[in-house]
C-alpha cells in the first residue's frame, strides 16, 4: 500500500466537436454509421494551431483551480503522453512552461502508450511518499486527431482527443495505491503502432507520410488482451487483498465500446459500477483514463473512501492495473 | 537516503567508428577542423538499418552477463531515449523483446531528454525500495545521427550514436541514492530541439524534412545552465549532507568538450577526479551519462565504497544531480 491524496482533477478538450452525424456527411458514410461502427456519439478534435501542451497546460489548470492552488505549489509536473509534442524536449517542459508554474520546477515525461497515467501515478506516488517531492502535477494530453488514417475504418472513428490532470499530494490516511500491475507482451508490439516520429522512420532513414498515421488491429488487440487478462486480473486483485466485491466502481481505460463491454462481462459487473465516458468523448489515449477518473469523481461515483479498480490495455500491447482507493 | 545495488552496467556501440579525420574529408573541413572544433576525436555512427532498440537490447545484454544474469531474471525494462524509436509504441516494448525478457515483463519508458537515465535511475530505485519489483534493467539508447544537420558547424560534430545499461536491485547496505535533484527552465525549451516525432509538426500540421533535425544553440544552453549551476549544485549537496571533498569522482553528462571543462572548474576538482570518455564517443545523448558510469566502473575508478556526483544538463533545459553512493 502506497498512501497517495488525490488533490483535485481537471480536464480539457479542445473546442471543435464532432458528432458522429458529422462524421458521417464528411467521410461519406450513411446516416448514423460512424455511430453504430464505433459506439461514439461525438469526439473532439483540435484545429491544426492548437498545440498539445496547451491543452495539457489547460487541464492542469483546472486541476489547480478544483484545488484552490497556484501552479506555484507544484514541485514537479509529470507528462504521461501517448505521443509527444515534439521528438525532444520532453513534452512536459511545454506544459509547465504554459501552467505557468515557477522556474526551476522539474518537468519530464513517462511514456506507457494509452496507460502512462497509470503507471506516472504510480511512480508519482512513490516519489511523494519518499518525500523527494511534496504536490505533483500529472497530465496526460493526446491529440490522437493528427494521426488519424481516415481510410482506415476502425482506428479512424473512435479517438478524440483531450487532456486530464491530477494534483497529487502524499498520503496521510488510508487513501492510496493497494494494488498496481503492469505486463508487457512484445509479441504485440505492432497491433498498435505509429511507425514514425523516432529514429527508424525518418527522412535520414526512409519514411512516407503514412508512417505518421496510427495503425491499429483492433481484433489482434482484443485476442491477446483477452488471453492474458483473467490471469493479470486475478494476479492484481491477490496481491492487493481484496477482490472484485471490495471495488466501488471500475474506471477503464475507454479504449472502444466493445472492449468496455466485454471488460464488464468478464468482471461480471453492472453497467453502474463501471465508468464510461466513451460515448462522447471517444478513445483519448493517455487522457482517456484520467478523464473517466475526472468524471467519476466530478459526478460523486467515486466519493472519498471508495475503492477504484483502474484498468485497461495499451500498445505494447501492455496490460495495466490498479487497486486505488480515494 | 534510497538504498540502491547496481548489479553491473553494460554498453553497446555500432559497429562503424568515424574518426574526426575521417569527417574531416566526409565534410570537406580542412585536416583537424573536426577534432579541434569538437574535442571528439572518433564518434560511432550506426547505419541506417540498425534499430535504437536493437542496440539498447545489445547493452542490455551485456549488462546481464556482467551480472551472470538471464534476461528472464529482470522484472521490470525501462528505457530513457532522449528520442524514440517510433512514435508508438515505448522504446522499451521493442528493447524487451529483443533481449528476450519473459513475456509479461512491464516495459515503459522515461523521457527526460540527456538527463533520462538520472531520472529513471531515482524511479527505479523507489520502485526497488518499495518492493513493487525487486530487479531492474535500465536502459539508455540514443542515435543522434539519425537527426544530425550536416550544415550545423556545431551540433553535426559533437555526437556519437551508443548505449548503455544497468542492473538493478533493492540496497541492503550504505548503498544507494543520497541526493537527487532535477530542475526545469522552460526559458530554455527552444535552446535544444527537434520540432518534428510529435503532434506539433507533422504531414497532418505542417512539416519539412528540416524540423526532424536536431536544433541546438550551444551558447545560449552554456549562459542559461551557468546562470542556474552554482545554487543548483550548492542545494544538492547541501539535501545529501555532503561536500565536494566528500565526492570521489564526478560523472557529468558528456554533453560537449567546453561544457564538461567549464564544469571542472567550476567544481574545481582535478581531471582525475572526473569521468571524460567524451573524446572517444562523443555526446551519447541520454547514453552518454551511463557509458560514463560504466567506463568509471568498469575501469575500477568507482570501486564498491565510493561516492560518486552525477551531473549534467539536458534540453529543457533542466539541471539534473545525483549523488550516488556505490
């Protein structure tokens, strides 16, 4: 049990929503097909000017302003990207350059696909109860909008993009991190890819512009998530003690509607205990779990004392998991 | 105080070493020029077909059977690319495969561009600390060259592609983390970059082939990390309850001939004291820190016992210490 005090939360998205009728008219599809095929009602997607740390910058905001703090009060801001803004510097730096908080506040990037919130939590949880730091700052910001390949007809319609904070303090009481698993099966390395943007697709070595576009099979995704996940479930839980009658309510990375629904299947749990925000905001990568946090605990579903079961995959393809109780 | 073991350090090179002489030619520079202008007198120079994580895998590798290790032995890979592989997913998904972990082994990285193996180092060690793993591999890889401006006199000359890696475990003894310190100046974002890799500057923004180039202004990086040095250090020191007589041997980022001189002055300790492979690899980026610690210990100039300061500056433009204790 790592003690951990959530502050506050905050999100942001950019202004441009899309409703999947929108959708429809401008990739040409009939009348409520984008709907139907991705299970998401509107998704936003930034205009080309907006700047990814900005939208972070924003959610750490009004993460800071839910905790009545300056971004002075920050002693470290964590970025927990998906994508960067740029290939160097950290994406961070960017984002408490735009918070606004003091000079000399360190500022670097942990990077676990669509679960470094997951995992930054975790390290930030650590960081805080050994005292190295006292008030973190974590975002997770995606605009998984400049990667979309609109000819690809699952990957293209179920992202939006967006960003989530949490100011984080150490813990006093019983709040804290019970539980927390982390797997990586390589064999998946390339279901969910963008091949360019590092060293091995570039102009110095050979690179096409489709090489910046996000490719996903959906199908090989769902297959060796749910080859693993029984055992990676039920290894979390024993390890954290409790089991899946102990958890409030679960907040899953809002990957696609399919994989929520078959997540809740597999748990056996009602639609109540399980927080979906997916409709309308889609996959927001790294943002889409904080996000579903913010809104469960914006709307009183996840009220202090409750226990939260945080869970979801990630290109690598990752299985990540938390016991988390507030 | 983090206890800490480092079980044995690794690194790996590519096979091709260009002399100065030999760019000397290559660049149409005058016999000397290269050498005299960088203080690199070879630098090694992957090509094009070698893949970052193939050689983070190699000293990774090599780390392990220092340590008399199988790779199924490591619980936990992180890698600290100041530049990824790609975009998606985490460099430390393909280092994995390729040093054949278990399936299952989580595989995340932590970007803090020159400085990410300093960071991931202290994360690490919490993580040990707290039993959320109990052996580590750590891994920095970087190939500069693939974003080198030939037409930059500065940047083009200074770096060397490489990598490096350590073993981990929980200290039981004196060993183990005594300071660390991290500080970010977002004054200082643009002074080391590469505008492309994220959602800032791509095909779906605007992008040229320039932008995924490596932009650096040397001097302005030397006024803003000189300005910020002395009480950066200072406070260092002051948090691990030591003075510089108390450090046996300094291992700075190997960032540039001038810079490493300005801070042994500045420090004001002899050569001996201080761990230069600079003028054999060049600036390694985020490999550069770690080859040094491995060629300090590897060379027995940092035996069990000592007490070592690792130093550095990173884009960001963060100031970065650890005091080290092996």
């Amino acid at each position: 049990m790592i003690p951990l005090r959530i502050l506050s939360t905050g999100v942001a998205v950019p202004d441009n929503c899309v409703t999947s009728s929108e959708l429809d008219k401008m990739q040409r599809h009939a009348h409520g097909y984008c709907e139907h095929r991705s299970g998401v009602a509107q998704r936003y997607i930034a205009d080309a000017s907006l700047r990814q740390s900005k939208l972070g910058a924003q959610a750490l905001q009004e993460a800071l302003r839910r905790a009545g703090l300056a971004a002075a009060g920050l002693d470290l801001v964590i970025a927990a990207c998906a994508v960067p803004e740029q290939a160097m510097p950290a994406t961070a730096v960017f984002i408490a350059q735009q918070t606004g908080v003091s000079a000399g506040t360190p500022a670097f990037d942990i990077n676990a696909s669509c679960l470094g919130f997951m995992v930054a939590l975790r390290l930030a949880a650590g960081l805080l109860h050994d005292r190295q730091y006292s008030r973190i700052g974590l975002v997770a910001v995606d605009l998984p909008s400049r990667g979309i390949d609109w000819d690809a007809p699952e990957a293209s319609l179920i992202f939006g993009d967006g960003a989530a904070a949490v100011i984080l303090e150490r813990g006093a009481g019983p709040a804290g991190i019970e539980g927390f698993r982390y797997a990586t099966y390589p064999e998946g390395a390339r279901l969910c890819q963008i091949r360019g943007g590092g060293t091995a697709h570039n102009p110095r070595t050979a690179v096409q512009a489709s090489d910046y576009l996000f490719q996903m099979d959906g199908k090989g995704v769902f297959r060796l998530a749910s080859q693993y996940m029984d055992a990676f479930l039920k290894n979390l839980l024993g390890e954290a003690g409790v089991t899946l009658a102990d958890i409030d309510l679960v907040v899953p990375h809002q990957a696609s509607h399919l994989g929520m629904e078959h997540m809740r299947r597999q748990l056996r749990i009602p639609p109540e205990r399980m927080v979906d925000i997916y409709a309308r905001h889609g996959n927001q990568v790294a943002a889409s779990l904080p996000s579903a946090l913010h809104h469960a605990i914006d709307s009183q579903r996840a009220p202090p004392g409750s226990r939260l079961l945080l869970i979801g995959t990630a290109a690598g393809l990752s299985l990540g998991g938390m016991v988390l109780s507030l």
